[in-house]
C-alpha cells in the first residue's frame, strides 16, 4: 500500500473509467490518501472569500450544514451568509457528485456530513490542548458525535491563491496504530456511556468502537515518543489538488496551509467493499470483543 496514491480524475462531473474507479476504491479503503488533479475552481464573485477576516472571534472554520442550508463560523452580515451558503453548497454538490461516481458502491448509502471552509494558517496557531493539536499524528474520533462504526470520508480541496501549499505528515497503517493503542485502553464501560447520552455530553450513545477510537486518538496525540519515533511521510498537496481521506483509517498531521475546503461523507461499514479493513473490524479483531 502506498500512502498516497494519484488518481488522474480532472473533471467533478465526468462519469470515471471503471478501472480508475475501482483502482481507485481499493487504495482508499486500503489506507491511501487519494490525491486528484482537480482545481475547484472560484467564480468571480467569490474571490473575496478568501480572506481570514471572515471568522467569527477564535474559530477556525467556517461550516456549512447541508441538511439545513446553514452557515456557522462567519462574522458578518445576511448578505455574505447568503454568499457563503452558495459557495459551501457548491463545494458539497460537486464533492458529492464526485465520490458517486468514482466510489459507486457508496452511492445509495452516503449520508452527507458538513462542509467546513478554513480560511486561517495552521502553522503558529496555539490549540486549546494537545488534544486539539492536529500537528500530532492521529486519526479522527470526535468525542461529541458516536459514529457507531460508520466510516469518515473526507474530500479536501486547497484554494490558496497564494501558491502555498498544505503540509501533511502520514504515519503507519491503521491495524499497527490499533495493535499499539488498543491493548493499553480501558475497557468501555456501558455505565458512563448511559450517563453522557442522557447529559448531552454525547449526541447518542457512544459504543465501544467510539471509546476505542477516542483512546487512540488521545493515545497517539498524548505519546511524544511515538510522535518522534513512528515512520512518516511528509506530503504536500499543492493549490488546486484534491485529496480524498478516510480520516479515521490514516494517520494524519497537518502541519501548515490557509484556506482549504473539505467535505465529510458518512459511509456505512455494510456499503464498503472491504469491510474487514475498516476501523471497526480491525478494532474488533484486537479486541476480541463486538463493538457496535
Ligand atoms: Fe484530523
């Protein structure tokens, strides 16, 4: 497996060659980022969102809600909301119409998940905790929002008019971060998942495969021994690439760029065409345990 794999697709709407797709759908569920020479391209009209000033206070994104048309994160008055709503709305059609068609077997059980804008540099941001530093390798597990085993596919597209590019570092493959992580995590405990659903500390119950995603998120974040140590690859995704992840599966940093776009796709273990690669059977054969 490589961790970054070329997929000549240049075109968001085009059907895609059935070899490309299928070459294509074997990398990414197999833990390779997926890199496409495809430009998202602006229309005149929204060349002045690129800009950080659009940010409300100390947030990082702005965010799109597909489901409900709305935009979060901005600060300003209805006129740009309305402009944002377009331009994210955008983002999401064409990302979706994209995955449809390169990863067909997806394509009747894709729940769609927010568009997210992100105007400001990484490099030099000083996060809330090393929980929130992203320039540590990790996977994605967030702890608000129980997945129950689906899948976080991710489209990235780097807008920067500036030439700049955005800077990843990959780590090692998924099954040796869960074989590293997953033995020395505490055992989920029904108790205190009942506690933070019924307290809203969690949308839905968090099942053991949330816990244990949680624990090698925080586990790899919190080892900076592991940091230095574990192999990696530094990549670069240059303006006018985009780059297609399954951010629980990749172990991933990013370590600098400034206005980037990325969508979130939900996809279901039952739609993946290999689904003894996924995070949540490999999970269950380190555990010995079913966990959703
Ligand atoms: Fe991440």
């Amino acid at each position: 497996m490589n961790a970054i794999e070329t997929i000549f697709v240049t075109d968001w709407q085009a059907p895609v060659a059935p070899a490309t797709a299928a070459h294509a759908l074997d990398a990414l569920e197999a833990g390779s980022v997926l890199r496409l020479p495809l430009p998202f391209v602006l229309q005149a009209d929204e060349q002045s969102l690129l800009s950080p000033t659009l940010l409300s206070g100390a947030r990082k994104n702005i965010s799109y809600n597909p489901a409900n048309d709305r935009v979060q994160g901005a600060d300003g008055e209805a006129a740009l909301e309305a402009q944002l709503r377009g331009f994210l709305g955008r983002y999401h059609r064409s990302t979706r119409t994209l995955i449809e068609h390169l990863f067909a077997p997806y394509a009747a059980q894709l729940i769609d998940g927010r568009t997210s804008y992100r105007p400001a540099e990484i490099a030099g941001r000083v996060p809330k905790s090393w929980r929130h530093d992203d320039t540590r390798l990790h996977v994605d597990a967030f702890p608000a929002t129980p997945v129950h085993g689906r899948r976080l596919l991710r489209v990235f597209n780097n807008i920067n008019p500036h030439g700049e590019p955005r800077r990843w570092r990959v780590g090692e493959p998924f099954a040796d971060v869960a074989a590293r992580f997953a033995p020395r995590a505490p055992k989920p405990s029904s108790l205190k998942s009942a506690l933070m659903a019924a307290t809203k500390i969690t949308k839905s119950r968090r099942s053991g495969y949330d816990h244990y995603m949680l624990q090698l998120h925080d586990g790899m974040k919190a080892d900076l021994a592991y940091q230095a140590q574990v192999p990696k690859t530094p990549v670069e995704f240059a303006p006018g690439e985009t780059w297609i992840v399954y951010s629980d599966q990749v172990s991933h940093a990013v370590l600098s760029g400034r206005y980037m776009l990325e969508q979130t796709f939900y996809v279901p273990v039952a739609a993946l065409q290999y689904p003894e690669r996924s995070p949540l059977k490999v999970l269950e054969a380190v555990t010995g345990r079913a966990l959703v």
